[in-house]
C-alpha cells in the first residue's frame, strides 16, 4: 500500500495558558511512502515522529493537509477503516489470556462481512503465529515469556488481519540490547516475507540504519533528510543530520575556507578547492582521520583504546566542538601513547563542510568519489530547483 503525507501538519493549544499560542508537534511534513518499503521515522524525543505515526494510524487527525492510502483519502478514517496493524512500546497483551487468544482478539472483533468462523480465526492465528517464530507457546500466558517473546505475540496481533500497513512505535526500547539485535532482524524478516508497507519509529539510529530501506530524519516537526540510511550517513544535507547519526558521533570543529584551503584554528588541514570563503562547520567521522607522523592536525592525547580489531584515539583540540573528540584507526597504526600530541591527516571523503550560519552543507571537489564535473551537474540541479534543498519523497 503506497501512503501519502501531503503537507500535514499537528498543533496543539499550549498547556501554558499565560503563553498561549499553540505548540506545533508536526509543521508540514510532506512524504510519499511507497508500496512494501520498510520507513524509519528517526529523531530525538519530542520530534513529532510518534504523533506523525498516530496521524497515519488514526488516532490523530492532521491540523492541515491529507493522508492517503493508494487513491483514498483517509485524513477523517477511523482506524478500524483504515486497514492497519499497530505495534505499540508497551506491548499491551492481556495478562490472563494465553498466546493464542491475545493474537485472536482482534478477529473477534471483526462485525458484518468481514466476521470470521471459529475455524478460520484459529487458522491466521496459527499462520500469523509461525511467521513470527512462536507457534509452540500458544498455550502460554505473557507473564511465562520473555521480553522478546512478548514482542513477537504483540506483533503477530497486529498481522493477524492482514493489514494493509504495519505501524512500529518504538517496538524494541523495553528489550536489553541482545534481545534488541535478534528482534530487529525477525522484524525486518517478517516484513520482507509478508511485503507489507510498514513504517518504523524510533530515536535509535543503529536500529533505524540496519533494518530500513529508507529513514527520514526528524527535528523540531520537520523532515531533515529522506533517503538510503548509507546514503543519509555519507551525504548529511545539514549539520544537523550529520551529528545524529553515527556512533561514535561526528567530530564537529570550527574553521574557515579561505584560497580553496581549510582552516581548523590555525592548521591549514586540507585543499577544498570549489567552496567558497568564510567561516564553516567542519565534520569529519572518526574513521575519517588517519595517523601521521607529519599529519597537518595537531590534537591533544587524551589516550588510547585498543578495542580488537580497531584502535580508538581519544585527543582534544581547542577548535572541536566537544570536550574531547575520537578518532577511529586501524589496530596496525602506531600511536606514542607516552606523547601529549597526535597528528592526523584528514581523508577529504569522510570530512563534510556546513555553513556556519545556516548549517547547510558547504561542497567541494574531492568528498565524495565523483568527478569534478558530477559535482558541478549536482551543484546545478540544486540551484535550478530553487534551493537546493533535499526532496523529501522517498524513492521507490
């Protein structure tokens, strides 16, 4: 089922009467979802990607704009007419019910035409059971399972009537971390086997990039970026979407372009030739810096962690951002660890430029992999389009 989110927007009356006004949870987000992609809603708390996911759901109604399902409008459907499956963070099974009833309540409720036989309730729950790995615990109760087991009954309830689209809102954040990976992959298993369009909350960004075909990224109510999680990961549009994902975060320092030449306080660091003068934010991730004994950076030693297969530097550096900033190298590279110093280059792929008052990216040749001219092609698509600023319509 293809979804459409034209222009909606979610404004509530502001609690504080004194202030009044409204608060804007959801200010113009504007998405086509395509039929059997699996969409992370990815952000920080208080983001508006829970209410957005209500408003598909129905238990929101858009302020502005329209949702669609296909070719049908339904802004004003109650949820049970939409067709939808809702997984919730709390997984919301009923305690004295065993595996089996729980997964059956939502058939047992079905009125009219769509009324089902006993026989055939008991068989989609049966089916909707073994996809989700749990047909030998029917007869248990919730209280006899585990945390992931739990999840699993609350997401074979939500397939049991066949949903046109899954809804996921923060499905794994009561799980401890072993039990997160394994339920992220059934979740990702289970929606390439049944095809359905399924739309995916949460803060988590490792979650949101291991398992998604595309994530849009959130702030304050509004679309970031919309794209391939790699993609969004090496090609952050704003800085913004450049701090929120990765782990360790990138490494934020001020500088300045001046001659095509990059500037970190004083250390001239790199050529940046294309982008023009004036004060910037400089992003490189921490796999972005290679060790050198005559490296251009020069950064304080704060010390060094050998973690197996990589090494990770943690350094300071008066124009970083941060307290301190990390550095991810090779275990082979050789670092004094009785030096106050460390000195990097800096590879141009993984260092990224923002403009230091609007945080929008900077270009210049050589960060990415593309020709010269591919950039120039890019560079004047994006003026043609008026701002330049990245589509917010996920690709098919």
């Amino acid at each position: 089922m293809k979804i459409v989110l034209e222009h909606i927007s979610k404004r509530y009356p502001n609690r504080d009467k004194k202030v009044g006004g409204v608060f804007t949870a959801v200010d113009d987000f504007d998405l086509t979802i395509p039929d059997g992609k699996l969409i992370g809603l990815l952000g920080p708390s208080g983001c508006g990607k829970s209410t957005t996911l209500n408003m598909i759901c129905g238990l929101e109604t858009p302020t502005e704009g329209k949702i669609w399902f296909g070719d049908t409008d339904v802004t004003n459907l109650t949820p049970e007419l939409r067709g939808v499956g809702m997984v919730f963070q709390s997984y919301a099974l009923y305690p004295h019910m065993t595996v089996r009833q729980n997964i059956m309540f939502p058939l047992e409720n079905l009125k009219g035409e769509e009324k089902l036989s006993k026989d055939e309730m008991l068989r989609r729950v049966e089916e909707a059971a073994r996809l989700v790995q749990i047909d030998e615990l029917l007869d248990r109760k919730p209280n006899e399972m585990s945390g992931g087991q739990q999840q699993r009954v609350a997401i074979a309830r939500a397939l049991v009537k066949t949903p046109k689209v899954l809804l996921l809102d923060e499905p794994l954040s009561n799980l401890d971390a072993r039990l997160r990976l394994t339920t992220r992959e059934e979740i990702r298993r289970i929606q390439r086997e049944t095809g359905i369009t399924t739309i995916f909350v949460t803060h988590d960004q490792e979650e949101a990039m291991s398992i998604c075909d595309e994530i849009v990224v959130m702030e304050k109510g509004i679309i970031r970026q919309v794209g391939k999680p790699q993609h969004v990961y090496d090609e952050p549009e704003n800085l913004f979407v450049s701090k929120f994902l990765g782990t360790p975060p990138i490494n934020i320092f001020e500088g300045r372009v001046e001659r095509e030449k990059l500037y970190i306080g004083t250390q001239e660091v790199l050529d940046v030739h294309g982008a023009q003068d004036g004060a910037v934010h400089v992003g490189v991730r921490p796999e972005g810096f290679v060790p050198a004994d005559d490296g251009p950076l020069t950064c304080g030693l704060i010390a060094v962690e050998r973690m197996g297969r990589d090494t990770s530097v943690v350094a300071k550096h008066d124009a970083h951002d941060g307290v301190q900033m990390r550095a991810i190298v090779s275990s082979d590279a050789r670092i004094d660890t009785a030096s106050e110093t460390v000195r990097f280059c800096i590879r141009p792929e993984k260092t990224r430029l923002f403009d230091a008052e609007t945080g929008e990216r900077v270009h210049f040749f050589g960060e990415t992999m593309e020709e010269p001219a591919e950039v120039m092609a890019r560079e004047a698509r994006a003026n043609a389009s008026g701002t330049g600023a990245p589509t917010t319509e996920a690709s098919a």
